[in-house]
C-alpha cells in the first residue's frame, strides 16, 4: 500500500509505517507526506521538525503529535508517540526508540520472537490437530447421514409390511370375537335364566313358608285379622295393626288362598314381613344379608372371574386378587360355608372355552402386529427428525447430537445438550431450570456454523423466557469453556469443538513478511 499525502493530512497523528518506506528515500530531496514542504533528505530525523504533519522526523521527538515506528527485527513492528522517543524508557523491543545514550537498551526481539514462534507453533498444532479430527468428525458424519437414509428408507418399506400384518391381525381378531362373543352371551343369558328361576323357586318356598305362618287357622286362607297379628305392617306406628292397614298390605281384599297369596300378596310384603325365624334372631339390628336368613339374597354375588369382559388383561385379574386381600376373612368364610358356590356362574362349556381360548390368542397377536407397527413408526419419526436437523455444512456437528457437556461454576452446574436443550442446575439444592430449546444455528452470514441459539427456555419472573447464545471455537476437544448471563435470562455459553477447526495452517509459523 503507498499512501497518499493527501490522505494523511487530514489525520491528527501520522505514524509511518513499514509501507510508507517509499517516501523516505535518501537519494532525493523529501517531500513532507502532507505536501505542506520539500526538505533536503539530511533534515530528515535531524532533531528539528520542518513538516507540518512531522513526517520529517519519525525518527525523533521533535515533532508534536508524531508516531514513531520501531522495525523490531525477529519480533514484531510497533509504532509509539514520538514522545517517548529518548524518554530514558525501552518502548521497543530493538532499543531503538533510546539512542540518546540517556539508558541502554538491549535488543531483545530476536528472544521475544523465538517465544512468540513456539506459542504460535502450539496453536498451529492444535489447529491443525483439530482440523484432522474435524476430517472424521465430517467423514463419520457423512456416513451417520448415508446410514440413516437408509434405514428411513428401509424402515418405511418394513412399514407396509407389518401395517398390512396389523389389518390381517386384526381382521382375524374380529372374526374370532363374534363367536366367541356369541357362545359367552348365550352361556350368561342360560345362567342369567337358570339364576331366575332359582330365585322363583325361593320366592315360592318363603312365601309358602309364610302363609303356613300367617294362616293361623289353618283354613287354607290368609285373612285381614291374621295379617294383624304381625306388627311390622302397622304403618303409622302407633301400636296396633288396624284393618285398613292390613287391607292395604293384603291387597285390597279381606282374604287371600295360596294362589293369589305368592301372586299378589307375598311379592308386595316380603321385605317388610318378619316370619318366626326372623323374629327369633335378636337383636334385629344384624345385618339383613348374612346368610342365615330365609329371605332370599338381593344382591347379586360377585361376579365370578368367567364372567368377566372379553378383553381383560392379566393385569386386571391381579387387580381382583388384590380386591380379594382387601376382604375381611370372617365374611369370606361365612359366605362360603353358607352357600358353597351356588351362586357363582359354572364354567364355560369346552366349545366355548376353545372360542375363547382362540379369541385370546387372536388377540395377543393384534397386540403384537400393533406394537410392531408402534415401534416402526417411532423410529421413523426419529430418524426423519435427525435426518431434518442441520449439523453444519459439512455434517461436522452431528455427533454432539445426543451427547451432553457439564460446566460448574461458582452458584451453578450449567448443561449443554447440543441440538436439544441448554440447562442450568443450582449447586446448593434447587430444581433444574431449562435455558433454551435447539432453535438454529446463529452465526454470522460468512460463519453461520459458529454459533448456537437455544431459545423458549423457562420463563424469567417478569421478564423474557430465557434464551442462551452457544459460541463455538477450534478446539481438540468438545468443552463447554465458560457460562455467563450478560443480560438477565439471557445466556452466553463458550464452547470448543474440533468441529469448529474449518482451516489448516502451516505447521512453522513464521512471522510475517512485514514483521521480519
Ligand atoms: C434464577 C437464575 C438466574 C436468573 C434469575 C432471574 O436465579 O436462572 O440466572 O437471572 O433466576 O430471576
């Protein structure tokens, strides 16, 4: 680069660099580099300042506002305010800024420059190393992405196969319930009439049993002044039975014979009637459903485990086991002596157990064709999320893809989980609190791969949702170098990646052209 006077004029303080060397050329008059004057090239650096801008002494301190340039041989260049130009301090590290004699200094460039070259030789190595690894990280990439596809591909194939296996499944589920849905209800209802008729017969023998009890006068009729005798149709409760009262429970007649007495009477007075053996069992208080009644039971037993829903899993079979452990023992065994399995439904007949059996069977295997398809679709569904995700433009990126990386600090332990979700966790107890979702990547235009952004984390208490900035750098090894929140809810995290490592460089740096 020449630089031009005009260009030069117009700043405050000139420094004269390295490129600049042109204008200071010794087999010709010099021409200040604001034009402003032509000197012999012998007034240059003569302790005497002839220029305006002080172009003519770059060398010294004599003109205000100046810079001087040091050429720092083996180190680097440097320029000063020509102020400090024999001020009696070392500036630069060839000593040429002290030549006065007012102090001696040494030149220690060549020194400065063997250290600053091992340095740079280091970051080369580390860039360099970072850059092979980055090679792989592509590679593997590459090849996570190529695997992948095939799998989707695959996957969706394996799809339609066990999709068409679920309909047959489930084609031959559905035609082994209708008979097998056909034989159990037959089977209930035949039960369900088997347990009527049971009950008629009951009904028949108390009632019978009743109007033995009630004929008192054994004249083959039940008769209003019979009924009286009975206190527990004494309506109002005022002592006595009168005959409206007796009328009322006989049926609006004075007198019944046995057949209109289980027909008419008896269905309308069985709960309220209290024959001898119920009179006899004191205090009355009892519970009416133990067993030792002649009344027949009004409630229905329990449902015994046939006569259970179709598609009853095992699991809730457990749950009635569980049911029967809640029991009280003493009932149990009440009940059992008392009635031993008469009122539970008998057992399926073989035909029907077959269809059951095979209806079972049909649908253990719809369960399993339907899984199958369950699991397929998930997979795809992952696959086409990771095969959606952008991990850089080179696939450098796609194995952070699941892993997570831990900072601790002073108050937190900060989470990086790439791709997914940033996290900050307090140390002295305290729920974790989410810092932002994988939302894209966030660099500049020229580096878009150099940084994250994870946003919609958990809401900041009258604030924004919180939101964190991933900064990445060259590094051999993925690290999450630091965590801060520059503004509130608003996090920065550094990390270090091979990913990052985009160029080589050589592997002996030297300095530059101009430095030398
Ligand atoms: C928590 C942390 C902090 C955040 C405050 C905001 O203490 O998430 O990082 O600044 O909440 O209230």
């Amino acid at each position: 680069m020449i630089l031009k006077p005009r260009d030069l004029a117009s700043f405050m303080t000139v420094s004269v660099t390295f490129s600049d060397k042109p204008f200071y050329d010794e087999s010709k008059p010099f021409t200040c580099l604001d034009g402003s004057a032509t000197i012999p090239f012998d007034q240059v650096n003569d302790d005497y300042c002839d220029c305006k801008d002080g172009t003519d002494e770059p060398g010294t301190a004599a003109c205000p506002n100046m810079m001087y340039y040091c050429s720092n041989k083996g180190f680097t260049p440097k320029t000063i305010p020509s102020s400090r130009v024999n001020d009696g301090i070392c500036d630069c590290c060839d000593g040429t800024d002290e030549y006065s004699g007012l102090v001696l200094c040494e030149d220690k460039c060549r020194e400065m420059g063997a250290v600053e070259l091992e340095q740079r030789k280091k970051q080369a190595e580390i860039i360099n190393q970072g850059f092979q690894m980055r090679q792989t990280l592509v590679a593997d990439g590459k090849q996570t992405r190529q695997d992948r596809e095939t799998r989707l591909n695959a996957l969706k194939e394996e799809k339609q196969v066990v999709e068409s296996k679920k309909q047959e499944a489930q084609a031959a589920k559905e035609a082994a319930e209708t008979p097998e849905k056909e034989a159990v209800d037959k089977h209930k209802k035949a039960w369900e009439e088997v347990k009527a008729a049971r009950e008629l017969e009951r009904q028949k023998e108390a009632g019978t049993a009743a109007f033995s009890e009630l004929d008192l006068d054994g004249d083959g009729l039940v008769k209003l002044e019979e009924l009286q005798t009975h206190l527990e149709f004494d309506d109002d409760v005022d002592g006595e039975v009168t005959e409206e009262e007796a009328k009322n429970h006989l049926g609006d007649v004075t007198e019944v014979d046995l057949e209109s007495f289980l027909s008419e009477t008896w269905p309308k007075i069985k709960d309220l009637y209290q024959g001898e053996k119920d009179k006899a069992k004191e205090p009355p208080v009892e519970e009416p459903t133990k067993g030792d009644t002649d009344l027949p039971p009004t409630e229905e037993p329990p449902a015994p485990p046939a006569e259970e829903e179709e598609d009853r899993e095992e699991e809730e079979e457990e749950e009635e086991h569980d049911d029967d452990d809640d029991d009280e023992p003493e009932i149990d065994l009440v009940k059992d002596e008392s009635k031993p399995d008469e009122d539970a439904m008998p057992d399926y007949d073989e035909e029907t157990k077959q269809l059951i059996a095979a209806a079972d069977q049909a649908r253990a295997e719809y369960t399993e064709a339907n899984k199958k398809v369950s699991d397929v679709d998930a997979q795809i569904r992952q696959l086409e999320k990771q095969l959606g995700t952008d991990f850089g433009a080179e696939a450098e990126y796609s194995s952070l893809d699941g892993q997570c990386f831990e900072l601790e600090t002073k108050e937190y332990k900060y989470k990086l989980c790439p791709f997914d979700k940033c996290s900050q966790s307090p140390k002295h107890g305290g729920s974790e609190t989410t810092l932002g979702r994988w939302e894209s990547w966030a660099g500049p235009e020229d580096n878009k791969y150099s940084a994250m952004k994870y946003t919609k984390g958990q809401n900041c208490w009258n604030g924004p949702d919180r939101s964190t900035e991933v900064r990445m750098t060259c590094g051999i090894e993925n690290k999450l170098l630091s965590a801060s929140e520059p503004n509130r809810c608003e996090y920065v995290f550094e990390f270090e990646t091979p990913a990052m490592c985009t160029k080589e460089v050589p592997n002996n740096p030297e300095f530059s052209h101009e430095e030398l």
